[in-house]
C-alpha cells in the first residue's frame, strides 16, 4: 500500500498503469517519470517542507502540463500555499481546481473541496468551512475511507462545538469515531502508525489564525471536543506526526495563553477567560500517561509545556483582584489546584475505547493543513 501518494494519486496511477501494455516504451518512461517526480513532490509536502514542495509542484506543471497528474500537481501547489498561510491563493486555486475536475476527475475535486474547508477555517470563517466539508462528504466514494468517514465528522464537529451545538458536535464527533473504527477493521494490519498519527492531527487539529477575545469561548468549546485526537496522534510517537501534533498542541495553548495575558486593562474579562483555559488544561491532563506508564519524548515535551502554562495563567487568576467576575463553576474548578489526572470528560466520543488510556469513570463531568 502507497503511504506517501493521496487517494487521489494513487488512483490517477492505477488507472495509467493498468493500460501501459498497450501504449508504447516511450509513453510508459514519461508516465513513470512523472509519478516519480509528483510522489517526490508529495514526499516534501508531507514533511512540511512547504516552500521546496511548492516549487516541486510550480515545476512539474511546467514541465507536464498535458500530464494526467496535472491537476494532481495544481492540489499540491494549493496545499503548499495553505501550509505556508497564504490563505487566499490557496482558496482561488482550491476553487478552480474543483470546477476542472468534478466530471472527469472527481477525487481531484473531492480532495479540493476537503482542503479548502482548512482554508476557511483559518479565515474564521464557519458558513463556508460547514459548507465545503458538506460537499466534501457527498464525493466521499472518492475520498480515502479515513477522510469520508472520520476526518470530516471530526471537523465538522469543531465547527459545531464553537457555535455551542452541542448536540450536533458530539454526534459528529461519534461518527468520527465509528469512522476509524471501521477503517481500522477493513484494513487492519495493513495500517501503519504514521498513518493513524496522520489522520489524528487532520481530525484535531484547529486553526488559531482568527484566535481572540471575541472568539476565545467558542474556540476553547471546539478544542474541547477534538484535542483528544492530537493526543492520540502524540502518544503514537511517529517522526514525523506525532511531532506536528506536539506542535499543534503548543501553538494552541501558547496563543489562547497570549489572548489571556493581553487583557491586562480588563482585570475582570482577563479572570474569565483565564478560568476557561484553566478548564481547558485540566481537560488535557486526561491525556497524560498514568503513573508507571512512561511517557514518550513528545508527551515529556509538551506536557512540561503545559504545566508552565498553568502556573502562568494561575498566578493571573488567582493574584487578580476581579476574580469575582468568575462563574460559580469557574471558581469552583479553578480552585482546584492539582495536578495529574482529572474527571473524565463527558463529551469525550466513546472514551472508554480510546488509545490512550484513561481512568476508570466515576462521575462522568466535563483540538494542523496539508
């Protein structure tokens, strides 16, 4: 089974393979150079390396622009420029991309489409990400089974959760989570830890780009609900995921921690919004190995990561002379000064079936772009 090439690639080169007999020497050198050179080119993407991939992709359209990877390449080119947070040109690309190939070439257009939802996503914005992922999930009979089944429930439930529908959120979030069990089933051991750790972080991994005090409860809502996915994709410990889920999970805490330290005019909004990442971090510590279960390098890394954190956002909490501004909840959680483990998260999609190990529930209470 092909690792590096997407869906659609692996498709596109099935078919060409399949009537190499028939086409003469030549032809099937070319064909073969130009798998060569856009698998290389995918290779690079999925490293993140994303301005050698775009440059990958901008020659290989130069070189084949009759090839039949030609709209393949074009997908890659937009990848890159979302990896590099050129949203926009990302956007214009995805959207031609999509109207070329929905006829002759529908796993181009499905992948377009699921990709541009990332795009908007980092927009901030929430009618269009619904939308595309929407579409998205109607080609999902082009789309790899992971994607249609369980990275699309799991975005669509970010998206939810920031909107404080929960209802829908956590239904979404249980599909996804039917979704990979399914997947886990058909293809069994034919599954690779990179590529769970991958489809980890497509499931929990949120933008922060729109992040601010406008947005800050609805984005804690929707993390709420996915980083259990991140946590998953870390505790895997593949190279190259596992350490892009650490990564995602350090941006995320690290920008909600700067909106809190910036509301330092506003002693009362600052409190509240420190109480919600304060609940939001004891959600996290869920996922922290239990004692005498050792922690891999990225789980040491990040959760180190996150106990500065804490300490940081507590002594703005709790040295600030306007935290009567919290909610009865808030106070009461956030004067739990603890560390470790925490109550199981009731929205959590089927916990108990989870990778990572969690403890026993007792009184159930209460997250990259390529």
């Amino acid at each position: 089974m092909r690792l590096i090439l997407s869906a659609a690639l692996v498709l596109l080169s099935g078919c060409s393979l399949l009537g190499q007999r028939s086409q003469p020497d030549e032809t099937q050198a070319v064909r073969a150079t130009e798998l060569a050179q856009i698998t290389n080119a995918e290779k690079v993407l999925n490293n993140g390396s994303f301005d050698q991939s775009l440059i990958l992709y901008k020659e290989f359209q130069g070189l084949h622009p009759q090839s039949t990877f030609f709209q393949a390449a074009r997908l890659g080119e937009a990848q890159s420029l979302a990896g590099l947070e050129r949203w926009q040109e990302a956007l214009e690309l995805y959207r031609d991309i999509t109207v070329k190939t929905r006829n002759y070439q529908p796993e181009i257009a499905a992948q377009a489409l699921y990709r541009m939802s990332f795009a908007y996503e980092a927009q901030g914005d929430d009618l269009r990400t619904v939308s595309t992922l929407l579409d998205a999930k109607k080609l999902g009979q082009y789309l790899p089974l992971e994607t249609a089944l369980a990275e699309i429930p799991a975005r669509l439930a970010i998206v939810y959760g920031r909107q404080d529908r929960e209802d829908d959120a956590v239904a979404y979030l249980n599909e996804a989570e039917r979704g990979i069990e399914k997947v886990q089933a058909e293809k069994g051991t034919e599954l690779p830890k990179e590529w769970l750790a991958k489809t980890y972080v497509q499931m929990g991994g949120v933008s922060t780009n729109q992040l601010g005090v406008q947005n800050f409860s609805a984005f804690v809502r929707g993390q709420k609900l996915v980083q259990i996915y991140l946590f998953r994709a870390v505790r895997l410990n593949d190279t190259n995921w596992s350490t892009r889920a650490k990564t995602r999970l350090q941006e995320t805490y690290r920008d909600l921690f700067t909106v809190v330290e910036s509301q330092r005019e506003q002693r009362r909004l600052q409190s509240a919004l420190g109480a919600e990442l304060l609940g939001l971090i004891d959600q996290a510590e869920l996922y922290r190995p239990p004692t005498g279960q050792k922690m891999n390098s990225h789980e040491t890394e990040f959760f180190a990561f996150l106990a500065d954190v804490r300490k940081k956002t507590e002594n703005i909490v709790y040295t600030n002379d306007e935290v009567m501004g919290l909610t009865e909840e808030s106070q009461r959680l956030n004067s739990l000064r603890r560390s470790g483990r925490v109550k199981a998260d009731s929205l959590l999609p089927d916990e108990e079936k989870a990778t990572i190990p969690l403890p026993p529930k007792v009184v159930p209470s209460e997250d990259p772009n390529l």
